[in-house]
C-alpha cells in the first residue's frame, strides 16, 4: 500500500503529506474520500486542506500519471472495461468569425478562457474533461470513477457552463456563447500499461462519444441538447423540451433529442423518480407503526430522534414519504431538509433552502426586498427578535448593514441558536415532524446544528427524522428518546407484490419472477427498475419469458452500481474476477484464476467490509458471496469480453483440474465456463450431462436450456460419427422437455425429432429411431393430423415387434391407443390399451418416463377410463381413473402428473362430474404454472371454467375458456379442444347466445372432419342441433340431429346415443316440426334404435 500511496501523492504534487496520511492508514481508495474535517482531525492547517483539496479536485479521481487506475500494476498488459460514461460535448459559437477578425494573441486569450471555464466547472461536477479540440470541450462524468448521479451532474454542469460562457465577452465586447450537446451509453475505456504499470496510452470509444457531438451541432447559441437515455437518467430533476426524433449524420435512424431548460421542481432523487406515481407501499409496516408510535409521543411532548438506515434503494424515502402522508392528515407542522452530493460542499444547504422557500425569497429580488422578507419571517416567530434577521442574513448570504464582531466560530454558534429558537417556536403552534434525508451527504456544519439541536429536541413537540446510509456515523453522542431502525431487504412476498404492481397486467412466468426478485435481493428500487428493464419493450419482455437470465442491468442502476464497485480500489478487481466465478467463489479459485495477484486475502477483506459481499461459512476455503445479484452482473459486465474469456477459461481449466479443492462443481456450473472460455468440446459434454440430470428432476425449463447450449456448442465442433451420436442424444432429449413446456405440438418438438430422425438412420440406431418416430407422432397427435399419427403409431408398433423392446412396445400401445381413440375407434383404443397394459415393466416405464416425460403405464390407464365411459363401462371407467391417479401420485413427475390431471379432466367433464371436476383442474393449474407448462395450463384452465359454471358463475366461465381455447390453440395444438366445445355451446346456448354458439360448432365440426378427430364428432352435431333449434331453423336442427344419432351408433358409444336421443324428444316437443322429427324417427328406427 506504501508505494502505492507515495506515488499518488506525487502525482498529485501532494509528497509531502506521505507521513502523515500513512501514519493513520489512509491508503489509494480512500484518498478521495477525505473531507476537510477529516483533513482538520489528521492536523493539517487551513492553507494545507485547500492546496489538498484544490489538488484532489483538480485530478478528480484520475490516476496521477504514470499511476495504473485502481492500483496494482502487478502485470503488463492491455487493461480496460466496459462502462456507462456520460460525455458532454462543448463547442464555443462562432469561433470562425472570431479567429478572422481578431488578434490571434486575443483569439488564444478567448480560447484559453472558454476552456479553463469550461474545465472548472466540470471538475467541480465531478467530471472529467478528456479533450480539448481546439474551440471544443470533450468531458465525461462517470470514469475514472463513476458516480450514481452522474447523468444529472453532466446536466447541471452543462447548464452551469451555458451561464459562465454567456457573461463572457470578446475584447470587441461581443458576448459569447456555447452549445453544449449530452449523451448517455456503454463504452470502452482502454488503457495499454507496461510491465512497470506506466500508462502509455488511454483511450474512451464507443458511439456515446459521437451522439454528444452531433446533439451538440443540433443545439441552437446557448442551447443543451441532450440525449433520451440521459433524459430517463435525470428524471424529474429537470425542465425540458422534447425535440422529436432527429436524423443525425453517421446515424442510421433518427435519435430522440430533448433540450435542457433548467433545474426541476423535484426536491431529491425520490422525488424525480417518482414523478410518475408511486408504486404500493409493501413490506414496512412494521417499521411503519414504529415511526407513528414515535410521532404520537412527540405529539404529547416527549420530543423523538429517528434514524432510519439501509443501503442505497433499500426504500428509506418511501417509508418517510409514507410516514408524511399520515402525519399530513393531522395538524402538524413538516419541515424537510433534503441533502444531496452534489452539495455536500454547500454549508448549511438543506437549511438555507428551506428558509429561502418559507421566506418567498428569489434570485429576482432586490436585496432590500430580500432583507424585508426575512425580516416578516422573523417577526411572525413568537421565539425570534429582531436583530436575530441579521443572523439569518449571515446565513443566506446576504449582505448586511451591521458588521458583527464575531468570529465565524461564534457567528455559527448564534445562526445556530437562532434556528433552534425559531424551531421552538413552531413547535408551540403545532408539533413539528423534521425529515432530513440523506444525512450521509450532509456538510459539516448542517451536522454541527444538529448535534447541537439534538439535546433541546426532547423537550419539545418535535420528531426528528433522519435517513441515512450505513457508512454514515452521527456525529453526537447517543440521545435521550431516540431510537435506530435498519431496514432489511424486502421478503420474497412483499417482493413479489411490488412487483406484481409494478408489472400492472403483464403475467409473468414463475421461472422471470424468480429471476428478478433474485437479481434484486430484496431492494425495491432494483426490483422496480428490472421490471421496468422488462416492461420498456415488448421484445424485452419475450427475452425475459424465453430466458430469465438474459435480464441485465437497467441503465438506470449501471451508475450507482459502479460506483459502488469504483469505491473498491484495488480489490474491484477481485470483484470482477469473481465476479466471472460466479455469486459465490472461495479463495481457492481466486487463487487458481488470479496465482499473480498480489494481495488477495486483503483485496477479500476490503470487498468484506465494503457491504458488496459476505463471508460465507458454508464452505472449508474462505467463501465469499455477493450481497446482490446485480452487484456481480455489475462487475461482470464492466469487463472487456476478451478478458471475460481468459478469465472463464482459467476457471473451467481448474474445475477439470481433478484438483479436490474444486470438486463437487455443479456440471451446468463447468459447462457454463467451458462454452464462455471456449472449450467446446467438454462444454458439449457437460452440458448434455446437465440436461440430462435436469430431465431426471422433472426440471425442463432448464433442461432445455442446456441442451439448447450443447447445440450451440456443437456447432463449433467439426463432424464426425462421434459427433453425430452426441447430437442424437441431445436432440432425443430436447424432444420431450420441449414438450412438456411449449407442447408436443410445437414445431420445436417436430424439429428435434426430424433431427434425431435423420440422424439414428444414419448411424443405424433403430431404438433411437423408433423413439424419435414416437416424438413424431405427438407431434403429429396433438396438432389433429390423425392419418399421419396413425401411420406413425402403426410404424413405432412395427419396430417394437421386430426388436421385442418391451420399452418401445409400451410406447407403441400408447401411440396406438391415443390415436384410435381420437379417431372415434373406441374397440380398437380398448384392445390397444390392454395390450399396452399387459406387457407392463417397471424399468422399461421408467425409461419411458426418462425419454419422453410421460409414463405410458399412467398414460394408458388415464385414457382408458374415457374409452370405458364412451363404451358405456362406467364402473370399469371409474376403476381405471381411480388406478392412474394412485400411480401418478406414486411417481410424483409434475409432467406425467398433470397430463393425468387433464386427461381425467375430459371424462369428468363428459361425465358432468362437476364436484369431482373442481379440485383436479385447480390442481392442475397450479402445477402447469409453477412448472411452465403453458400447453397443459389452458386446457387446464377451460376445465376449471366449466366447473365454475356448475357453480352458477356461467358467463365467467364462458369468458375463461374462450380465453384459454384461443390460448391453447395458440401453442399449435388443434386436437382435444374441440371436446370442450359442446360443452361451451352449451353454456353459450343458456346464456342467450346461440348464434355464436353455432358459429363455433360450425368451425370445430369442420375441423374435426379435416383432421379424422372424431371422437367428439357426434356431441358436436348433437349441440349445434340444439342451437339450429333455437334460432329456429329447424330443418337443419333436424339434419344435425340425425348425423350425431347416426355417427354415435357407427361409433358403438351408447353416451352419446343417449344424448342424440334426448336432443330428439327435445325436437319432437315442437308440434310445427313433427313431420320433420317423424322423418328423423323413421331414420332412427331404420338404425334399429327405435
């Protein structure tokens, strides 16, 4: 650290102070973080802090040169990160005209005023000016060392620049004036160092760099133009005017550019974030009847002093905005103090606004008008006199008439003592609620008034609240009634909510919803703004349902969360490496990835200590975990994508290392490393074992994921025979977790089994290809092209007979059973079934269930129970139904369990079991949501509705299953639906609404003719008949009558006999159509039914 620290110093031209800043363990991170009083308490004289100061202020956070940013220099090497930066871009007006017409020692002399005045404002703004181009000023906020308001420091320092400039005058007494265009994004900031860790060369690129200049040619004298992400950064903090979307030279499509007018009406960074509404408040009531129990009894008298801590989004802010609210609706006096970093240098700041605002005081007043304001706020106080107005002039800045005698320690003692009077004085009209937010950026003396208020505060009706972040400490001893609150980060529920109302009528699937509560670990401002990340683009919000990890950090967190990560020092790069390793890493691997890093144990225990990470003891080396997700996509993302490489290559290299240090790793976790490290081969391997052990748990969302990264994987690799059977491998699995989410109708699901297909023929493995042609006939199934899975069904029946696998025989029987029953051949589905049954083997099953996420010995059983019902065996229906539910909660396989769930669900719906309906499809809703099975979901969910119907919500239900019919026919599925619709027919009959029942009917009558589905054919005449019938058109009415009687007599299904029957009698009761019903009769009796 000594030589670290020396030479910073020198660069800084600031040697001499080596001594005693070392003496008290100041070390390079922390050099910037002293402040004057800090500087006081280390000895130094007033003169030495300014020189320290203006010398620290000058460089703002840059390496001193020949210094490597964060420390170290323990490699050569081409360093570098990836960043947000905001850049600014000044260009003084009409410097042309100005060259040509005056002295060119006058014109360097303007030149040298315009940079030097642009350049003093950005340092003080904390930026950094990173070119001078001759009438022109490049300046970025946000590197070397990025700020969490570094957008809003850009827009301040660009309004504080347009307002120096323009009282700038050309020795010809022409005024000046400046554009000055904004712009907020990713870029690299690169640097070459050699092997003594001098810099050679740095550079910042990146389109940002570009955008600034051209909205600063599109600016008019004395405009800013800013960017739109610049704008979202700044929210609510200020005016502008949007200028609409503009063609900018070197742009492909027109850019959105705003003009900066001015400072906002906002008070603090809640408030500009909040602009547009606040979202509910979850979570806090605890601490909420905390702070009105503190208030009630400073109400009584017993003065209260609050602290309220919590790291930066935790929702300090929301708590106080709720508390004020409350407190709002009684009489009482608020007082808010609002701190911010960007005046943390401003004596008394939060004070002397308040003040301002309560006096009517504006910069367009006189100074006597000004005096006589204060001088009414003075006199309305029953506590102040009148020569306290001089002292509140002092304050203010005013100038006065009087001179006091004071020195500036006994000045401050007397404004003190004033604004506490003044304070007493409002509290005996009403009590006083104190809010001061974001103490940790309070200036000295703001905290010098109040410890010395803090005493008095008992005494009075007064609630002081304070909201701060954990590193600051109060400087004043502990008070009588006061009391400390730390908010911790929000539980999964109460995360869960806001996020739900933050997403307003978006759904998202569990797996997102997991992903973002557990990104944001709690804090809701990173749980609001991932949302938002989600909600800004419907092609985000795909991304976010297709792959929850592919969520990254919202633009409006990059600042804060690198700032965090530049306060590190020389541990940030620790950080990042381990960032690379993953949420949690152990020494060990630091040490494998990282063998030349100098100090590891001190760069662990400064990250420690930091609150960005935690030591965790679940592990024998020393573990550390990241205290937020987004801490470590943070430092993920800040690395160049050539050093994220080396780094996840080095990490896998040790995972294969056979070293026991390292063993145990997760194979996805060394899959991961191996495809980002680019080791494709074993990335391929492992993540194939991945899938696979995925498969075994059920778990398909993530199975597909892996195997859909072995394939790209494979992609890298050259052909072989090898090669081939590894890809029938993967594709065989792909097949079936692909199915159990988006459905085995999903033309993903045809794809993979082409594939495997192709493949098995090609290297001769017939199990392989008769199981792929088993995934090809779901395929085939469920997309209602009944021919072709038949023909599919008898193709896998021929394989299994010519191999005598009992595991393809299985399979076959479930094939050939499905698809004779759909067809309406219930004889042929029984005998199949049985069939099916009577080769049973346990092993062979549990392969089944491996291969294709079903079991065929519960699948069998399921389906049989409706051909029993339709054959007219409802006592062998029942028993089969009561034996696949026994199995499927045996086997505990979300997949199979809710395919038997819906499959029953048909019976019981034919059946009009409504009671027993119920349960099992709110059973089966739950679980096709917890596991995202989309396909099984909405067929769930028209169960469901009908077993609401039955309990008298009729156009409830009819809304749901429209709703999820068009759903579930949205997945590419077309077969079982139309089962479904008789019964909706019915309900849409009852309801009053034939016309579009029959309409319906219409549409899935000829679908069912197109596709050989016909299994449901008959009660769809038979309903459509009923709707004819209402509508009056009775001749038709008759003709559906007689098909569905006709169809279910062909069928053997005496049910739906029964139903034609019935639908008849109902015909027959019509007096005017009796002619038209005996000619039905007569058809009837021919049938030999009569």
């Amino acid at each position: 650290m000594s030589d670290a620290l020396r030479t910073a110093l020198d660069g800084f031209g600031l040697g001499e102070f080596y001594d005693v800043l070392a003496a008290n363990d100041v070390d390079v991170a922390t050099l910037e973080e002293l402040t004057e009083a800090d500087l006081r308490e280390l000895g130094l004289t007033l003169g030495q802090r300014k020189r320290f100061l203006r010398a620290r202020t000058t460089h703002n956070g840059l390496p001193p040169p020949g210094q490597r940013p964060g420390g170290g220099g323990h490699s050569a090497t081409m360093v570098g990160e990836r960043r947000q930066l905001t850049s600014m871009f000044c260009d003084l007006v009409g410097s042309t005209p100005l060259s040509l017409r005056l002295d060119p020692e006058d014109f360097s002399e303007i030149i040298r005023v315009f940079q030097d005045t642009c350049a003093g404002v950005i340092t003080r703004g904390g930026g950094y000016v990173a070119r001078y181009q001759g009438d022109g000023v490049l300046a970025h906020f946000g590197f070397p060392r990025a700020r969490e308001d570094d957008a809003q420091s850009a827009a301040r320092a660009a309004l504080a620049i347009v307002a120096k400039i323009g009282q700038l005058r050309a020795p010809d007494g022409e005024p000046l004036s400046v554009r000055v265009g904004v712009a907020t994004g990713l870029v690299v900031v690169v640097g070459d160092y050699g092997a003594n860790g001098l810099a050679v060369e740095q550079s910042i690129v990146g389109e940002t760099l570009n955008l600034a200049a051209r909205l600063q040619s599109a600016a008019a004298p004395g405009e800013i133009i800013i960017s739109e992400a610049t704008q979202r950064l700044c929210g609510g903090m200020f005016e502008y005017e949007q200028r609409g979307d503009i063609v900018l030279k070197g742009f492909p499509e027109p850019v959105t550019m705003y003009r900066l007018i001015g400072e906002g009406s906002a008070q603090n960074r809640f408030d500009a974030r909040t602009f547009a509404g606040l979202n509910p408040f979850v979570g806090r009531g605890q601490e909420f009847d905390a702070l009105i129990g503190r208030w009630n009894a400073a109400r009584a008298g017993r003065g209260q002093i609050v602290l309220v801590s919590g790291e930066p989004g935790i929702g300090k802010s929301r708590l106080a905005l709720t508390v004020l609210d409350q407190i709002r609706r009684e009489r009482a006096e608020i007082i808010r103090w609002n701190c911010a970093a960007h005046l943390a240098n401003r004596a008394m700041h939060p004070i002397v606004r308040d003040i301002e605002m309560r006096a009517g005081l504006s910069r367009t007043l006189s100074a006597d008008a000004a005096r006589a304001a204060v001088g009414r706020l003075v006199a309305a106080s029953p506590t102040l006199f009148s020569d306290d107005a001089r002292f509140l002039h002092d304050l203010l800045g005013m100038e006065t008439e009087t001179r006091s005698d004071l020195d500036a320690a006994g000045r401050a003692r007397r404004i003190y003592a004033v604004l506490a009077r003044w304070l007493a004085g409002v509290a005996r009209d009403a009590p006083v609620l104190i809010l001061i937010e974001d103490a940790h950026w309070a200036d000295a003396a703001t905290l010098e008034f109040l410890a010395t208020l803090i005493d008095r505060i008992p005494r009075l009706s007064v609630m002081l609240l304070i909201t701060h972040r954990p590193e600051f400490v109060a400087p004043w001893p502990q008070a009588k009634q006061s009391a400390s609150i730390v908010l911790d980060p929000l539980d999964a529920d109460a995360g869960a909510q806001l996020l739900a109302a933050v997403m307003r009528d978006h759904i998202l699937p569990s797996a997102v919803v997991r992903t973002i509560l557990d990104k944001a670990g709690g804090v809701p401002l990173f749980v609001e703004e991932l949302a938002h990340a989600v909600l800004d683009a419907v092609p985000g919000l795909r991304r976010a349902v297709e792959s929850p990890e592919s969520l990254t950090i919202p633009a409006t967190l990059q600042d804060s969360l690198m700032a965090r990560l530049d306060q590190l020092g020389e541990a940030k790069e620790l950080a990042q490496i381990g960032s690379v390793i993953g949420r949690e890493f152990t020494s060990a691997m630091l040490r494998a990835v990282a063998p030349d890093h100098p100090d590891i144990d001190g760069g662990l225990r400064r990250l420690c200590e930091s609150g960005l990470a935690r030591e965790n003891f679940d592990t024998d080396a020393v573990g550390i975990a990241f205290h937020h997700a987004l801490i470590q996509d943070a430092a993920y993302e800040s690395l160049l994508r050539k050093r994220r490489r080396e780094l996840h290559r080095a990490v896998a290299e040790a995972m294969l290392s056979q070293d026991p240090a390292f063993a145990g790793a997760e194979p996805e976790e060394i899959a991961r490393h191996c495809s980002k490290g680019g080791l494709a081969e074993p990335a391929v391997s492992y993540w194939l074992a991945a899938g696979m052990h995925a498969l075994d748990r059920a778990a398909n969302a993530p199975a597909i994921t892996h195997l859909r990264s072995a394939l790209e994987q494979m992609t890298l690799l050259p052909e072989t025979a090898e090669s081939a059977r590894t890809e029938l491998q993967i594709q065989m699995a792909l097949a079936p977790a692909t199915s159990a989410i988006y459905g085995w109708a999903a033309r993903d699901v045809e794809t993979a089994c082409r594939r495997a297909i192709a493949i098995a023929t090609q290297v001769s493995d017939g199990e392989a290809l008769c199981g792929a042609t088993w995934g090809l006939w779901t395929n085939y199934f469920i997309r209602g092209e009944m021919d072709s899975a038949l023909d599919c069904a008898r193709s896998v029946s021929a394989m299994a007979d010519e191999t005598g696998s009992t595991f393809l025989a299985l399979a076959a029987a479930h094939a050939l059973t499905y698809s004779h029953y759909s067809r309406g051949e219930y004889r042929e589905a029984l005998a199949a079934g049985e069939a099916g049954l009577a080769r049973y083997d346990r092993d062979a099953d549990l392969l089944a269930l491996r291969t294709f996420q079903l079991s065929p010995s519960l699948a069998l059983p399921t389906l049989m129970a409706n051909v029993h019902w339709f054959l007219d065996q409802e006592a062998e229906a029942d028993a089969a139904l009561e034996r696949a539910h026994a199995m499927a909660e045996a086997l505990q396989h979300p997949p199979a369990l809710v395919h038997c769930l819906c499959v029953s669900s048909y019976y019981l719906v034919f059946a009009r079991r409504w009671d027993k309906l119920a349960p099992i499809a709110e059973r089966a809703v739950r679980i096709s949501v917890e596991e995202g099975f989309r396909f099984w979901e909405h067929m769930a969910r028209v169960a469901q509705a009908f077993a609401r119907a039955a309990d008298g919500d009729r156009d409830g239900a009819i809304r749901a299953a429209i709703d999820n019919i068009t759903a579930f026919k949205a997945t590419g599925a077309s077969i079982v639906m139309s089962q479904f619709e008789p019964r909706l027919g019915e309900l849409l009959i009852d309801a009053g609404e034939a016309r579009q029942a029959e309409a319906r009917l219409s549409e899935a009558i000829a679908d069912a003719h197109r596709r050989a589905e016909r299994t449901y054919l008959p009660e769809l005449h038979r309903v459509r008949a009923v709707a004819r019938g209402k509508l009056g058109d009775f001749e038709r009415a008759a003709e559906d009558a007689r098909a569905a009687l006709s169809i279910a007599i062909a069928q053997g299904a005496p049910p739906l006999v029964r139903n034609a029957e019935a639908t008849l009698r109902g015909l027959m009761e019509s007096r005017e159509n009796s002619a038209k019903v005996i000619d039905l009769q007569g058809h009837w009796r021919r049938e030999g039914r009569a």
